[in-house]
C-alpha cells in the first residue's frame, strides 16, 4: 500500500491519497499522519483519495478506524470527503464506513467525483470562516 499527504493550500485541505491494497495498519497509520498534518497545518477540511485502491480491510477494521477518531484528535468541526471508485465490494465499505463515522458525530461523506467531494470541503470551510484563520 502506498498514500501520501498533499496540503492543498488554496483549497484549505489536506489530501490523503491511497492506492494498492489497504490494511488495517495502514489505514490507522495514514489516519494518524493525516490527522497530525492538519493539526500542525491548521486545516479542518480533509480528502481520502481513495479511487485508486484495490482492496480495503474489513468491515469491522473500518469500524476500528473510526472508534480511534476522537482519540488520535479529530475535531467536531471537520469535515472529510472521501473519494472511491465505483467498484461495488468497495463502495459498500465505505457508505458503511460513512454511516459509522456520522453516527459517532463525524462529518464525513462519500463521493464518486472529485470535483463535488472538493466543493463539498472548500464551501463549508467559507461558510465557517476557515478560510480566514492563517
């Protein structure tokens, strides 16, 4: 598995991009260094890239990942969008992931196309006034 980080500064996000195949580890490894740059970046807004990725943990693994959420410091005014492929066994994953993760309080949603999960970041982040904290 492979993923980096890339802060888009104009759009006051921070991209997580994903490819091959994903572990648990992985995930809990990428959430923390994602979760860890925004912090020191100051950015409330978030992308998982996720369209490139072959194969995801299970459903429980997912669930894992989101229970750690508040622990590894997530804020309840972010918002993360994540993009998948329209590969069934995958999208199912992550509509079930986008269902825990608001029933813990999180905002998170799931997307199919790059440009509506980047509106739905870069929108809310202006009408919260993120835009504006340097």
């Amino acid at each position: 598995m492979a993923w980096k980080i890339v802060h888009h500064e104009k759009l006051g996000m921070i991209e997580t991009i994903i490819e091959g195949r994903l572990s648990k580890e992985d995930m809990v490894e990428a959430a923390k260094a994602t979760i860890n740059e925004g912090i020191k970046q100051n950015v409330s807004s978030f992308l998982s890239n996720v369209s490139n990725l072959h194969e995801s943990g299970n459903l429980l693994d997912l669930y894992e990942v989101v229970k750690l959420y508040k622990t590894l410091g997530v804020q309840p005014n972010w918002r993360k969008a994540v993009l998948i492929p329209n590969k069934s066994q995958i999208v199912e994953k992550m509509k079930f992931y986008e269902s825990v993760s608001q029933t813990r309080g999180f905002k998170i949603k799931v997307f199919s196309d790059y440009n509506e999960a980047t509106d739905w970041l870069t929108v809310s982040s202006y009408v919260s006034g993120k835009h504006l904290v340097s």
